[in-house]
C-alpha cells in the first residue's frame, strides 16, 4: 500500500483527473453563461455568436480532456510524448521564448479586455490560466528542470502578474472616494510631508491614529514630488498593496536562506506574493519582514542584532502591536538554525541576543512615538474600550466564510504539508524548537483571533498578519531545500502542489471591480461642491467629515481646514463609545459650529449583526447620524458620489 501512495504513477494520475475535472467544470461554467443569450435562433438558447464560439471551444475542451484521459490511463506514455515535445521546442531557441510570452500573456489579456466581464467566471479563469501555463511550462526551454516544475512556476507566475495588473488597472482619476473612507486615506498621507497644502484656524497637531512608519510610507510621493495627483498617490498605494509581498518572497527564498534552485526560488517567491495577497497584509509588517530578510546573516552575529533592532523600531513605529514581531522571527531563524545535541546555552544564546535586539529596538519605537510624535490620547486608547463580536469568527454577514474558516481554508495544506516535513526530519527537531514555533504561532493566532473579533473587523483575515507572515519565514527552515526536496515521498509532494495552487485559486477565480458611478460626471459635481463650500466658508468653518481628498489634490483651495471629526476617527470613537468626545461633538452641532458638513450620506437606520457591519453602522447612526439630522439638513445631495452637504436647520425647526 506505501509503495502504491508513493507511486509517482499514482499521482501522475490523480494530476491528470483534476486537471479534467477543472477544464469540465470551467466548460460548464462557459456553456451557463452563453445559454440564454439568444432568442431561439441557435438551438434554442444561445445566440449565433454564442453558439459558433462554444462549438469551437467545445471540440478543443473535448480534444484536452481525451488528453488528460490517456494521462490517466497510461502516465507513462503521456510522460513520453511530453518530452518529445519539450526536445522539438527546445530546438525552437528564442521562437520558443516568444510562443512562452504569448501563453502567458493571453488568459491576462481575456480577462483584463473590455469584454473580459463575460468571462468573470470561476471555475473557467482558473482553467484557462492553469491550461495555458502547463502549456507554457512545456514549451519553456529550461530543460534543467522538469515540466511539471516549469508549470507550477508558471501557474504562480501567471497568476502573480493577473493580481498585479488588474490591480493597477482599477487606479482612476475619479475625484471622489472609490470606496469608504478611501479619499480621507489620501490626505492622511500628505500630512507628515505637506501640511503647507491646508489653512489651519487652530494649532496643528497629528491625528491619534497616525503613525510614521505607515502613513509617511504611504505619504513618500508628497515627499518627493511637487503636488502628485491622485492618480500618482492611487498607483502608489496598489503598489504597496502588492510588490513588497514579492520582494519578501525574494528575500526569504534567496540563495542565502535557503539550497533551493533558482526556478525553485522563483517558484516559492511567486508563492508567498499569492499567498500573503490572501490576507491582505499592510506593507509595513512585510517590509519590517523584509528588511529581517535581508539583514539577517548567520554568521555575523552583529548584522543580525542591528537589523532585528531595525526592523522591530520600524514594525513599532507603524502599529504597536507588530512591534515584537520581527523578533519572533529572528529568534525562530537562529533557534531552527541550531543542532539538536548541541548544549542548550550554545543553542539558545543567539536567540536570546536576537530577542533583547528586538526588544531595544521595540522600546525606541515607543519612545519616538511618544517624543517625537506626541498625541493627545495612546495610540491604543479607543482599541482597548471597544467590544469584542466573537460571532465573527464563523459565519456572519459580514464574512459568510468567517474567520475562522477562512483561516483554515488558507494555511491547512501547508501546515499539514510543515508537520509531515518535520516527521519526515524528525532527526533535526527535538521539543526546543518545536515548542518555540508551538508558542510563536499560538500567540500571533490569539492576537489575530482578538483582532479580527474586535468591531470594525472580520470581514477577512488581514489580522492575522504577523500569523501568516510567520509561516512565510517558517518554510525555508522547515523544508524548503534541494537536499530534503530530493527525498520527499510522493503524498508530501502532492501536498506541496495543494499548497502552491491553493491562493492560486483563492485569488484567480474572481475579479476585483471598482464601484464608480457610470453616465454621470464628476468634475460637474465638483464645481458645484466647490461653489457651495468656498461660499459657505465665507460665513463660518466648513467640516469634511469626508472627501477631505478635494483639499489635498486641488480641486478646493483656500478653506480653513478643521483637524477634528474626520470620518475615521470618529468611526473609531463611535465604535469605543467615547462619551468625552462625543459629549464635544454634539456640543459643536447643536450650536450650529460648522456653516457646512460635507459628509457621506446620513440615513436613521439601525442594521444589527444580521447586515454587514450591522454593528459599526448603528454605532455611528447612534453617535454621529442622528445627533447631525437633528441640528442640520441636507442642501445638496451627489448621491451616486455618496456625498451630501448639509447646513444648519433654522431655529424654528430645531
């Protein structure tokens, strides 16, 4: 039975029947979406178009999967015939390279085409990409390594650049917020390098919520270039979203961490972008990661400890909670580095080093913090007063999947795929490192667990950042390398390809969208926003609850800005109950402070946990929607822009 699981034939098989099942259930999906698009000229069901295209789809979908029936049936010859086609390609030199570039390129340009919409279809994107890119793998001239290698590479390549591009290709020039709270985030980041933009009435001091090492990152553009546009500070905010996940990648799985292959090392880094994209993970934590990565060396123990200080003051200086984490990881590192029968203080004094490094650096966090950036209330203050929602961990509203489950479904393979290494190389571990990484672990999932269960969190997995990013550094020490590579059974195999093709999927099967109003024109609303505000600021302060995006790229000039009550401050208060805050709040409103608030739009409408965020609305309906409706009115209404301007109720209406 052992030898039959371990069988390369075996999975040979088992490969070449989900890759049928895939292309069946893509075609499925393809035929549901044509049927119906016609009105009985074409069997009934589909147009003439539809029709047409799906015949000549179907009798290549029928051709492929025979193919994978005879993989199925004899492995050994399909074996055969596909290295006979790997020779003739090979003789195709640079033709080959291009043939390579087409494939790859073509599922991206389908989906990502104007009619690409047709084709947001589960089950078929991730049939296409993984179609096109074992085609790609046989054609690619690196002999080196064998087809399936080169398919995997390009399967997390090809997904790898689908994530990317069609990330870049939702940046727009709209003047508006795209999605809540997204143009408050914009000015958030001018305000450590330009402050110069805005007039004050009042002294200036930063908002509670800001912290240097994530929004002066975000805010770097402000710092180097003359007045950057929106669409300049959109392209850089994707850009953090995405391209310090791969440069981890790159650090972890470079040649100084690990035997691996260079195909190999590719392989693992497009891995670690798909699969820390699952969370998705703040630059900050990863690039306090990456700067570990590439710092830490084995035997210079100073490079070490400098770097582990760094990389602990800079994770501090952007969230306090990450402030340890960098540490985790080096002492991880350094302990998975050391041999089982060495005596215990030759094992553990590096680590201890690393972790007081760590710590140093942790603490200067703080005392930056607290110097050089002071503020009225801790950084954490409204974080600690906030209720907990522990039904978020399963299934909500707010996350069908719930955290938990999520959690699961994402980490699963590869920690099964981690414990059977270690079984494998039990001669390496002993109960030192295996509680070390025991208590790592549990301790970032519990943080990540409170996190998320906290309002205003769960709808994903994003807290559990410094959990996911952990794994990531885990799998070069575990068993990542040329040496226990060579001596995997066939089963750790097969759990390695789950692995490797499960954020492929996560993240493939469907597309993101942006939610902009079509047929309307923005920069009409502006002028009339603009109008309306430099009038009104005329006869008193004008408060952007919201859109304070407008002051910082241009479209409204010369308004004093009011530093308080912004949109995600006062969620986060709402959300704490901060009854001194708010008791100054409704102050302000009744005695009509403000001659215009521009704000999202306000509706009395309690939700519950049975809606999305049910919780955080009724929050801010019972703290900020209904105190304003009482004192103010709407003059102006955007609402396909989500924007309302309100000004203050006669006194008879009061």
């Amino acid at each position: 039975m052992k030898s039959m699981i371990r069988s390369r034939d075996l999975w040979l098989r088992i490969g070449w029947l989900l890759l049928a099942v895939l292309i069946v259930s893509g075609s499925r999906d393809l035929y549901l979406r044509g049927s119906g698009t016609g009105n009985g000229e074409f069997l009934g069901a589909f147009s003439l178009k539809w029709g047409i295209g799906l015949i000549g789809y179907g009798l290549i979908a029928v051709g492929v999967v025979a193919l994978c029936g005879y993989g199925f049936i004899r492995p050994n010859q399909m074996m055969g015939w596909i290295e006979r086609l790997e020779d003739r390609f090979e003789q195709l030199k640079f033709a080959s390279w291009l043939i390579v570039v087409g494939l790859v390129l073509f599922p991206l340009f389908l989906f990502l085409s104007p009619w690409g919409w047709r084709f947001n279809l589960p089950y078929f994107r991730v049939m296409l990409l993984v179609c096109f890119s074992i085609v790609s793998g046989i054609v690619l001239p690196q002999k080196r390594s064998g087809w399936l290698e080169r398919s995997a590479l390009m399967i997390l390549l090809s997904a790898t650049l689908l994530l990317i591009v069609q990330q870049f290709i939702l940046v727009t020039d709209y003047p508006f917020a795209t999605s809540w709270s997204e143009g408050n985030r914009l000015w958030d980041y001018s305000l450590y390098f330009t402050r110069d933009l805005y007039v004050f009435n009042e002294p200036f001091t930063y908002p509670t919520y800001l912290t240097p090492g994530r929004h002066g990152l975000w805010g770097l553009p402000f710092l180097f270039l003359t007045n950057p546009s929106i669409v300049t500070m959109r392209l850089w905010d994707t850009f953090l979203w995405t391209f310090p996940y791969l440069f981890l990648g790159l650090a972890v799985f470079s040649f100084r961490h690990t035997s691996l292959a260079r195909m190999w090392r590719w392989i693992m880094a497009f891995w670690a972008f798909l699969f820390l994209s699952q969370g998705p993970i703040y630059a900050p934590l990863v690039l306090s990661g990456l700067i570990l990565a590439l710092g830490y060396h084995r035997q210079r123990l100073w490079q070490s400890l400098l770097v582990t200080a760094v990389a602990c003051f800079y994770a501090g200086i952007s969230r306090w909670t990450w402030m340890v984490a960098p540490a985790a990881w080096a002492v991880l590192w350094a302990l998975l580095e050391t041999q089982v029968d060495q005596k215990l203080w030759k094992r553990v004094q590096r680590p201890l080093a690393l972790g007081v490094a760590g710590m140093i650096g942790a603490v200067l966090s703080l005392l930056v913090m607290n110097v050089a950036f002071p503020r009225p209330d801790p950084i954490y203050a409204t974080s600690l007063s906030q209720p907990l929602l522990w039904y978020r961990l399963w299934s909500s509203a707010t996350n069908p999947t719930g955290v938990v489950n999520g959690l699961i479904y994402a980490v699963s393979p590869l920690l099964l795929w981690m414990v059977l290494v270690t079984i494998h190389k039990r001669k390496n571990w002993d109960l030192i490192k295996i509680l070390a990484i025991f208590l790592v672990l549990a301790g970032f999932l519990v943080a990540g667990l409170v996190a998320s269960v906290k309002i205003g969190g769960g709808s994903n997995i994003h807290n559990l950042d410094m959990f996911l990013v952990t794994l990531i550094f885990l799998a070069p020490r575990v068993g990542i390398s040329k040496d226990s590579f060579n001596q995997y059974s066939g089963a750790v195999w097969a759990i390695l390809a789950v692995v490797l093709f499960l954020p492929v999927w996560n993240l493939t099967k469907e597309a993101p969208s942006l939610e902009i109003p079509q047929g309307s024109n923005p920069q009409e609303a502006v002028t009339e926003i603009r109008d309306a505000i430099q009038s009104a600021s005329q006869e008193g302060e004008v408060l952007f609850i919201d859109q304070r995006q407008l002051l910082t790229f241009g479209e409204i000039s010369g308004v004093p800005l009011v530093m308080d009550y912004e949109i995600k401050d006062m969620m986060n208060q709402a959300m704490g109950h901060n009854q001194a805050y708010f008791d100054k709040f409704h102050a302000d409103i009744e005695n009509h402070r403000f001659r215009l608030i521009v704000s999202d739009p306000l509706y009395v409408v309690f939700q519950g946990p049975k809606i999305a965020f049910g919780e955080e609305n009724d929050a801010w309906v019972e703290e900020v929607t209904i105190p304003i409706l009482e004192a103010y009115e709407p003059v102006m209404k955007f609402d396909e822009h989500l924007i309302w301007l309100l000004a203050p109720k006669a006194e008879s209406e009061k």
